[in-house]
C-alpha cells in the first residue's frame, strides 16, 4: 500500500490538499499530468477570512484556484473540529467521483500518517507525489519547471532572516540557504511560500507585499491581491 502513495494519481480523479505554497502546488503539478484533477482542499482558520495553513487571504486564494482552473472545496474550522471539516470535503468531493487526495507531503511516516487514516475512512486513496524524495531534488524541479513563489514566513529561530522575506526561490538562493545550514524545502518549519506564478497557471497572480508582522519566533509578510485595472 505505501509503495502506491507516489503513484495513485496516476490515470485517477484528485482533489489536492493546497496550501498555495510551492509543495503542494508542485504535487499537483504531478497529479495534473499524471491524471485529472477535480478540484482543490482549502481549510480556513475559523473566520473563514485566511487559510489555516500558510494565513493566505481568500482572494489570494481564489486567485490562485482562478489561475489554475479549479474549483476550490472550502470550509472555516477550528484545530478541534479541522478533522471532521476536512473529512466531509472528503466526502463532499468523492460524490464529485474523486478517487484520490493527493498532498505534498516529502517526510510523512508510513505507519500513523494522518491523511492515510482519514482517506481510508473516506473510501479514498491517498497519493503523495513528492514522497521521500530528496528535498534539494523537489525544489529544484519547482524552481527549474518555472514556478514563481514568494517567501512570506520566517522562523527567527531557525536560521532564517527578516531580509529573506519577500524572496523569490532560486537555485543560487536555495545554495544560500544550504550554506546557512537551513532546509532547501523549509521542512523543519523554516519558511513558506505562496505561489504566484508556473506552468500550471494561465496568469500570474499580482500581488502587493504589505508592512510585516511579527508574533513570537516568527515574521510574516502578508500579501494583498493587486487589483489592476
């Protein structure tokens, strides 16, 4: 079973776990071509005005999902009821004929992988292109399939910097990173990213980088969907 997590996307309909920042942008990418993709998971923080995962704002997101061409399967939670929300767009998108979810996931362990528990409960598969590849690897092929994506939080505690904020990924920054001895993929938590731009898109997404916010070990740049004329 664990051997079929890289490849269960292959000639099935996905829905895909989307954070927007370059993991899970890059695994759907791969369930793209490896099959077709219904749509799109997005869990809110309980407001329902940001993503949970990366603090996204909704007009980022549906810029995103707009650029790429899929719908997007959304619910507002809190951390005590994420699984079940999560869970019923699972189910909500199996009655969309989904097969599989797929997420971005590099490191998850084989045994107790919360994803693989609550998409056996779905009746689903689960399908993780970008597992336990080399992390250099998986942002080198992002970078170099020419997806744009910006840097928007820092950890001050592991390594990173308020100047690496609003950094666009490249080869010679993911070897700068490396020489400070950080994550190429930010995997400990290092960073994130939003994606703004690649090949699965048909636009890029304008955005405005606004005045940065600090909380606890972490910095933050948010962003703002440009409106142009």
């Amino acid at each position: 079973m664990y051997d079929q997590w890289k490849n269960n996307a292959t000639n099935s309909r996905s829905v895909v776990s989307f954070s927007g920042g370059k993991d899970s942008t890059l695994a759907l990418y791969h369930a793209m071509q490896a099959g077709t993709v219904i749509g799109l998971i997005v869990m809110l923080e309980e407001q329902g005005q940001r993503s949970r995962s990366h603090a996204m704002p909704l007009d980022i997101i549906h810029a995103q999902a707009n650029a790429i061409g899929l719908p997007v399967f959304m619910a507002s939670s809190s951390w005590a009821d994420y699984e079940t929300k999560f869970i019923a767009l699972l189910e909500q998108a199996k009655q969309q004929n989904a097969e599989v979810l797929v997420t971005g996931d590099l490191d998850m362990p084989e045994h107790g992988c919360w994803h693989d528990r609550i998409t056996q409960q779905v009746g689903l598969k689960l399908g993780m292109p970008l597992w336990l590849r080399p992390h250099r690897e998986v942002v080198e092929e992002f970078i170099n399939l020419g997806f744009q994506s910006v840097i928007v939080t820092v950890n001050l505690k592991l390594g990173m910097k308020i100047e690496d904020l609003g950094k666009t990924l490249t080869l010679e920054y993911i070897q700068e990173l490396e020489n400070r001895g950080i994550d190429p993929c930010g995997e400990s938590g290092e960073f994130h990213t939003t994606v703004i731009d690649g090949p699965i898109f048909n636009k890029a997404i304008p955005v405005r980088r606004c005045d940065i916010v600090y909380h606890e070990e972490y910095a933050f740049l948010p962003l703002e969907l440009d409106q142009i004329d």
